[in-house]
C-alpha cells in the first residue's frame, strides 16, 4: 500500500460513514437523483433527410441542394447596404459564418442587433425551375439570386419560399440581409423576454421543380366511428406552366394508394382538397405514438411530397381534456430553442437530447412561446409529448393591439404556423398570444382574432394566455381557458417564500374555476422562479435551487391534485437567455434563470421534484379510482360540494 492510498482509505472510513448519516437524516441534502440524466449519443436521423430539416425525407423525386455551411458576413449597422447594392457586388466579408446558426452566439457579434448580410455561391446541376426554402430567418428578411431581388419575409420563426424559373446549369450566387432589430409592431415587440437572435439559424436548401409541384399540403384525420377515420387532404401547388390543365393526383399512406384522379388545376396557386376513409387506424397517444407517412404524388408533372400524420382525437368534457376518450392531464414544461452555445440552433442531436429529458421527467407535454425548431415537432409527433403552439405575440399592450398593423402581423404569423404545422399529431391547441396587459380593452381585437383562429383551422383547440391566473368575458369565446400562475409570485418584494401571499394566489386561480366551471383550465405556465443552478440555501432564500423547487412543486402538486386543473407546464425547462434591455431586471447576468435543468441542461433540484410528482401521479392515475373519486376532487371534496 502506498502512503497516498493509505491515506485514501483513511479518509475513506472517516468520511463515508458522516455522509451516510447525512443521507439518512434526509435533509439537508438532495436524495440520491432516481435518474441520471442520458448524454445524447452520436448517431442522429439526419441522413433520412439529407436537407437536416425533418426526421423524414419530403421528396423521393426532386434534386435538392444543400445550402447550410459557411456563408460570408457583414453586419451593416449603418444600414447602407440596400443602398451600396451589396445584393450586386458583395463587399469584403467581415468573417465566414456557419449557417444554420446565429451572429449571437459570436463574441465579437455577441451584442448586435440590426442588419446583416450573408452571401454564398452554389452550383446547380442542371438547368430548371429553382426553389429556395428558408425554415427561419430572424427576424425580417430580404433575398436576391444573382443580384436579382426575389422577395422578403417578416416572421422570424416560419418557413418561407422563393421560386426562380428558368434558372441556368452552373454557379449562382445567394444573398440573404438579415434584420434582428425588433420594436413596437413587430412581433415579438422589442423588449421580450427571450433573446432576438440574429440571422438564418434554421436550414436552407434549393430544390429543383417541375412546371407544376406541390408547395405543401395538409392531412388532417378524423375519426369517424371505432378505429375508422377519415382523412381530409389539402394540396397547395404551384401552376408555373401557361395554361389551367388537368393533372392524375395520387394519395398513398404507408404505401398503400387511397386516391388517384385527374383534378383540374386552375390559376398560378391551385388548391385540391379530397377526402377518403382510413379503415382500422392505429392511434396516436403519448403512451403509443404512432405514425402515418402519406405521399401526395403529381405522376403526370413528376414531382412529389411526403409528409406523416397521426389519427387522434382531442375533445373537451366539462373541465376535462380527453385524448382518444380517454381523460388527458398535461404535465410539462415551457422550453425555448436556447443553448448557451448555440442560441436558437440547437444540432440535431442536442434537440434529441431534450426530447430525452423532457421524458425522463416525466412530461407529456410542451409549450414554445412561438413554432419551435420543426425537428423538435417530429420528435414530439415520435415520442408523444403533446405540443401546445403559440403566435410569438408576447405583453403586447391594447395600444399595440389596436393597429390594424399588428393584428395582421399576427394574423400572418398565425397562419404559416397552422400551416406549417396542421400535420403534428402532437399539437394540441394554437394559441394567439401571452399575457396581453389590460386584455379587458381589447375584446374586439381578441374577439376578431379569435374568429380569423377558428376560420383558418378548426381542427384544433384556440386560446390565448393570460398572466397571474386573470380571466374575463373573453374566456368564454376559448376552447381552454390558458393561464400562468405560480403558488408564490417571484416579482415580489419577499427574499423567502410567503404563506399568505401563496393563499392569495390560490384564491385568484379559484375564481377561474368559480367563473367558468364547465372549462378546461389549464396553467400554461407553472412555478417561476430563478436560481442560480448549484446554489443551495437551507432557509428556501430567492435564488436558491431550494426556493425554486418548492414553487415548482407547490404549484405543481396543487394543479395536479384538482381535477378541474387540466394540466400544467413549468416555466421552464432550461435557463435561456433575455433580451438585452432586461439585462438589470431581476436576471441572472441576463439569463431568465427559471429552467428546471440550467443552459447546459443539468438538473436543478426542482427537476427532480417535478420528476417525483409527475411520475407519482401517473402511477396514481394508473391505479383503479372509486366511484366517488371519478366526480370528486383529488382533495377528498366531492363533485356537489364544489
Ligand atoms: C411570463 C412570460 C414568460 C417569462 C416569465 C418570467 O410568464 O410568459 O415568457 O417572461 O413571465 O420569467 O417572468
């Protein structure tokens, strides 16, 4: 024995037993974590989609190219670009900057909001009908194909597409001006609480199309009777050719053919719907996620698309949210597309990661402030956690509500989710907004933007969110009444949790249900509260993991115990980063540190509160209930004493 592992083994016997007692007392310490959380492996699905963009491949017939890597940068905090036609002759880059990916997460560009412009080359194999498809650029952005402006978008977290006929064989040069500078009608407004990371931090890619091709199209399954569903197919295509005509479409689902004809086509941007029955169709649940791949094929023309689907069905009985007949209670977190690292443009593997972690807790559910990375919506649709999808706009006061400009801001942001999304068995319900101020003095606007919700898509649940358990008149016109609330409230003066003002809050979450008893409530946003990861502080002091976990699991506890509760998501699932004006206001060096996992995703104590209380109450869930407690509260109150 060397004298260094003698001492080893001293220390050993000394110290071991006096943990062991600690561990038995059971505080002050953490129990042992009942999981270790999973390092996500290497091997990633991204070959099933050479584009990186899906966890499937769209096309088995177009030639695509791919356009994430290096792009030349120069951010233009003068503006001049436009002016100085950078689109025609780009001038000396500033640096090489990978795409997909943010200026932000640079040290150099750590800061900056404003415009910035990116260019590269690429070749095209042969000469044809180009299309470029951009999964996100935040916030605005502009286009031009060799030094040929081809259109803008304004919406940082919805796809867009441009389409260049008659493109030649050979090298073509892309630039792209990027704009991150949010303000009073953008949407989100300047000032949000999450960071307006700059730049094109989701894929590109050009592909080229025949004279007539599907630009996207819809199914959305019903269930008819039993295990019989229906499928109710909607085509977008594009008519690039001189003339209305007639085309053969067919409709396969897993490979079997369910529709041909020939569907006459009429003007530039043709629309075909057709409905036909899915006989013994397996189910989509969390427990049992399954997944259709249908392909819609355009023979004649030569092109096609696939996209998967799911046959579910979400209904509302009282206060209840059932999925397929059975009662649903959502349990979850809030999570924005955040790393420390990468910004909003998380790998594929790291997305993988956190779909992991959101299971290992115990989730079934997730909610994005806006239409979160498309790769983590497959994820959901693959692993079973529910998704609640929001339009990004966040606080906006009645005075920005009021412009005609705004609310078609919103309008246009609401429709590229619904359509980028209507296919996700995993989303739940489209949301209009968070916690608008003084809502009251916007019912018009709110009323208005609910029937435009419901006249695009009336196959999903519509809300809007409000803040610190409110509600009024309006909630009558939601299908969920949506609402954020924490058992103790953090923006408040105490430095420790207090008793009487968490009785406050529990009355003010009552009266939702007091006024709306027959409606699903469900708190969209559960327990905030900052720590600091690692710092513990016995007397529960703000800032500390332990104040955080007992908010999280006093809030939580309390919405799983009621059945009139419909659910809960935690705010949030890891600590992000703020905008810079909200830098001194109460943030962790400019990061909303209420994650329950922290920006490089370990778990904070509140992780494994809420993995204890998730899993608890699904083993309860699981177990047969009495008669009485099918009517009643988990409380003991029964149905006629409420
Ligand atoms: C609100 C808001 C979140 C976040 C949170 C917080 O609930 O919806 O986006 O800002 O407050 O951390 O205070």
């Amino acid at each position: 024995m060397t004298g260094l592992s003698r001492l080893a083994g001293i220390m050993a016997v000394l110290f071991l037993p006096s943990c062991a007692l600690l561990a038995q007392a059971g505080d002050p310490f953490p129990a042992i974590p009942p999981t270790v959380l999973p390092v996500a492996d290497q091997e990633i699905r991204t070959s099933d989609d050479p584009m990186a963009t899906r966890l499937f491949r769209t096309t088995s017939v177009r030639t695509q190219i791919q356009l994430s890597g290096f792009w030349d940068f120069l951010p233009d905090p003068r503006g001049q670009g436009e002016a100085d036609r950078y689109f025609d002759r780009f001038p000396k880059p500033e640096t090489r900057m990978w795409v997909p990916g943010t200026w932000n997460t640079y040290a150099r560009y750590w800061h900056y909001e404003g415009p910035a412009w990116f260019r590269r080359t690429f070749p095209t194999p042969a000469e044809g009908r180009l299309r470029l498809r951009f999964a996100a650029v935040f916030y605005r952005a502009k286009v031009w194909l060799d030094g040929k402006f081809l259109g803008s978008h304004e919406g940082g977290y919805t796809p867009f597409s441009f389409v260049e006929a008659n493109l030649g064989k050979g090298e073509h040069e892309l630039v792209v001006l990027a704009d991150n500078t949010l303000d009073d009608e953008s949407i989100p407004k300047s000032g949000v609480d999450w960071f307006p990371y700059g730049g094109i931090y989701r894929p590109v890619y050009a592909e080229l199309v025949p004279d007539v091709f599907i630009e996207d199209f819809h199914v959305m399954a019903s269930v008819a009777s039993g295990t019989n569903a229906n499928l109710r197919v909607r085509a977008f295509l594009r008519n690039f050719s001189a003339t209305d005509r007639e085309e053969q479409v067919t409709f396969e689902v897993n490979g079997r053919l369910l529709f041909s004809e020939k569907l006459k086509l009429s003007g530039r941007d043709p629309e075909v719907s057709f409905s036909v029955p899915l006989a013994d169709a397996r189910f989509w649940s969390p427990g049992s996620p399954f997944l259709y791949t249908a392909r819609l094929h355009l023979p004649q023309a030569g092109d096609d698309q696939y996209t998967r689907f799911g046959v579910r069905s979400f209904a509302l009985d009282g206060p209840r949210i059932r999925l397929n007949g059975e009662p649903f209670k959502v349990e979850g977190a809030n999570r924005h597309d955040d790393h420390p690292d990468w910004g909003p443009a998380l790998p594929p593997h790291m997305i993988r990661q956190d779909i992991e972690i959101l299971k290992r807790m115990g989730a079934n559910a997730v909610r994005s402030h806006y239409p979160t990375d498309e790769m983590f919506m497959d994820y959901c649709d693959e692993n079973g956690l529910v998704f609640l999808a929001e339009v990004p706009a966040w606080q906006n006061l009645p005075e920005q509500l009021a412009k005609e400009v705004v609310q078609d801001k919103i309008k246009a942001q609401f429709r590229e989710m619904v359509y980028r999304d209507m296919n996700h068995p995993s989303v739940m319900a489209w949301s209009l907004g968070n916690e608008w101020p003084e809502f009251e003095k916007s019912h018009n606007v709110i009323k208005s933007l609910i029937e435009y919700a419901r006249s695009v898509d009336n196959s999903h649940f519509i809300t809007f969110v409000t803040g610190g358990a409110r509600t009024g008149p309006i909630s009558a016109l939601l299908d969920l009444i949506c609402t954020n609330w924490a058992q103790y409230l953090w923006y408040d003066p105490f430095t420790s949790l207090d008793l009487q003002e968490a009785e406050k809050a529990i009355s003010k979450l009552n009266r939702i249900h007091d006024s709306f008893p027959d409606k699903a409530v469900l708190i969209t946003e559960l327990g905030a509260a900052e720590s600091q990861a690692g710092w513990h502080n016995w007397g529960n002091v703000k800032w500390s993991e332990e104040y955080q976990a007992r908010n999280v699991s006093d809030s939580a506890r309390y919405s799983l115990d009621r059945d009139w509760i419909a659910g809960g998501l935690v705010w949030q699932f890891s600590d992000t980063r703020s905008s810079p004006s909200r830098f001194l206001a109460g943030r962790l060096r400019g990061w909303n540190a209420k994650g329950v996992v922290d920006g490089y995703r370990s778990p904070k104590m509140a992780f494994y509160k809420l993995q204890e209380l998730f899993h608890d109450f699904q083993a309860s869930e699981a177990r047969p209930r009495k008669a009485t407690e099918d009517t009643g509260d988990r409380t003991g109150r029964l149905a006629s004493e409420r």
